[in-house]
C-alpha cells in the first residue's frame, strides 16, 4: 500500500480529498475543499491534520479518513471541531509498534497453536532484545541487529523479525544485507547412532516403558520430529507401514499433512508399531509437546531424540530414495535438505543410481 496508490484510489472515486505527508515527521493530512477555521468566507483548500504517520497502518487508517470527510463535505457537516489537530502524534515507541505488528500479524493468519509459536519463536524473541521505551529508528535496530553473531541462525531471524517491522512502521533498514550466509548447520557422522544402536535402544527402553518404546520406534521408523507423535492418523497406521501425519484440528502441525514411508518397514512389523500405544501427553503448542518428549527420553538416557531424524534422512540416501521425495516426506524444502544432507552423497550412492539408471530397457542408447 502506498500513497500513490491510495490517492489514485480516492480520485477514481471522485471523493475530493486526497492525502498528502507533510512535515519533518512526515505526519499525514487530508486535503480537501473545506470552510475556513473562523467559519466565515467560501471553501478553500485546506490542509486537514491527523497526525498519522506516513507508514502502511496510518496509511490504512488515513483513507478511510478521507472516506469520512468527504460523506461530511456533501452532507454539508464538516466541522473543525471534528477535526482538532492530535498535540503529538500515534505512540512511536519499539514497544508499541511491537504491540500493532502483533495485531496486524494475526489479522493475517489464525491463531492456533502453530502460529503462536512461530510468532513466539520468529518474532517475540527477537523483539524483545529492543529498547521498549525507545523510539523505533534504523540505529536501534540496525544496532541490535549487529550484536548477533554473523552467519548465524540469531542473526538471520533478527534480520527477518526486524525487517518486516521497519516495512510495516515505515523505518528504512536493509535488512537482508546483514543477513549473511547462515545455512542449516550439517549433520556430523559421529553424532548419529547406527541403525544397530537404534534398534538397542528401542529395545531398552520398550523393556521400561511398552508406550515410550512404541514413540521411540515410531520416531526412528519415520524420521517424526517429536510434537508429530501427537499428529498421526493411528487408525491408518493400524492398517499400512505407510504413515500419515494429519493437520491437527487446530493447525498445529507444522507443515501440515502428510504422508511417510517405513524406512525399514520390516520395524513396522517387528516392533509392533501397528499396536497403538502412544502415552498421554499434553501441550498447548508444539513447542510444549516435543520437550515433554525431549525430557521423558532423557530419563531414559537417550538425549538426542532429533538425530532418530537425522538418521533417518540420512537412510533414505543409502536407500537411494531420491532426496526430493524423502525431503517431501520430511516436511521441509529440497533447498534445507540438499544444505543439512547433500554432503551424505558418497560415492557409493553416484555408483548405486548410475547403475540402475543404465540398466533400464527403455534408457536412450548412443547414435
């Protein structure tokens, strides 16, 4: 939205306002055809103050301003008095537009467990390493934003946060160019346990607790992140080693439905996943489920439960599952899988996809 564009607006609409920036502060008025202040003599062109910043909210609020002046100026009801100018302008402090951000941000989306949590996480966290009762200008946040680590995650989401509340005050920051080149951080071979190992430990820890067992298996045979245990189709699991993960009924899951393919499916089978035994867990977000998990396997001795995902993923290339199909039922992008696996593509898996490949009946022959 820009004034350009709502001006335009106001003029097709024969209106007889427009709305202009004026100022050091580029505070917006309206101007229209209106009587003079002391109430006598004809119409004039007048300058109508009201102290809205010239950025998208005050931008939204000022047209529909003009909207209502304009209905005041043919009914011939227009009174100064309607229209005394504010001694200062709308609250310009970090924390207040933090507070109208938040508002904007959820009249764009649900609130549901899902988004509270990406706004918790992506946003509220970032906000609150800002001065509240500062003015919002490119320094504070150009500042705060320097005070992270280059090429890290702390960074990139700063950046993020911070940029998208400078587009919607109005405050100039670029962004992107302090972003810098965070990536996903590579899966270290020495950190995941073997499929051997893995098999142990669902063992050890079915043999304590038959409902933490079945998670654990769940977990290594699907590659779930933790808060998905809670997000399953268990009546079709019943049925078929293929899982589905379903959109909760408050949208909680995180990238919402889909399906994944037992990798072993012989697990499926021998660990008796199809014997629904998921434990009693409660969470209001996603957040809260997975480190519920993340502490009750702990108590177990096993403290990594995201490496059964890893691990996963990194099966699927020894499979020789093409990674834009394992990415698909990972739930992520090909570009965040390539970053954190492609480095798992040795040689050995080249050599397994070129035979196949040339072992076709059907694959082009030389000329």
């Amino acid at each position: 939205m820009t004034l350009d564009k709502i001006n335009a607006r106001l003029r097709a609409a024969n209106l007889g306002v427009t709305i202009e920036a004026r100022g050091k502060g580029s505070l917006l008025s309206l101007r229209a055809k209106v009587p003079p202040k002391s109430g006598d003599g004809k119409d004039l062109w007048q300058y109508v103050p009201l102290g809205l910043r010239n950025n998208p909210a005050g931008l939204k609020r000022a047209e529909l301003e003009a909207k209502k002046l304009s209905v005041q100026i043919g009914l011939r009801e227009f009174s100064w008095a309607d229209w005394v100018e504010p001694e200062t302008p709308e609250p310009d402090t970090v924390s207040a537009w933090i507070d109208r951000y938040e508002i904007e941000y959820f009249n764009r989306r649900s609130r549901t467990p899902k988004s509270e949590t990406t706004w918790r996480t992506d946003y509220r966290q970032p906000f609150a390493q800002l001065p509240p009762d500062e003015p919002l200008t490119p320094e504070i946040l150009r500042r705060s934003i320097l005070e992270t680590e280059p090429d890290t995650r702390n960074r990139q989401r700063r950046c993020m946060a911070f940029g998208r509340l400078a587009k919607f005050a109005g405050v100039e920051l670029d962004a992107k160019s302090l972003r810098g080149k965070y990536s996903p951080k590579r899966v270290n071979p020495r950190d995941l346990p073997s499929d051997k190992e893995i098999a142990e430990w669902r063992d050890r820890i079915n043999q304590e607790n038959e409902a933490w067992g079945w998670c654990f298996g769940v977990m290594a045979c699907y590659g779930l992140r933790n808060h998905e245990l809670f997000h399953i189709d268990l009546e079709r699991l019943r049925d078929s080693p293929i899982l589905t993960l379903t959109d909760d009924l408050n949208g909680g899951g995180k990238t919402g439905a889909r399906r994944i393919w037992a990798c072993y499916p012989e697990w499926w089978d021998e660990w008796h996943l199809w014997n629904i035994k998921l434990p009693n867990v409660t969470g209001k977000t996603n957040s809260d489920l997975g480190h519920r998990v993340t502490n009750q396997l702990k108590r177990y001795g096993f403290f990594k439960p995201y490496n059964l995902r890893h691990r996963w993923a990194v099966r699927t290339i020894e499979f020789g599952i093409a990674p834009e199909l394992a990415a698909i039922q990972m739930g992520h992008s090909y570009q965040i899988h390539s970053d954190v696996y492609h480095h798992w593509i040795g040689d050995e898996v080249h050599q397994r996809a070129f035979d196949i490949a040339m072992q076709r009946s059907d694959r082009p022959l030389p000329p």
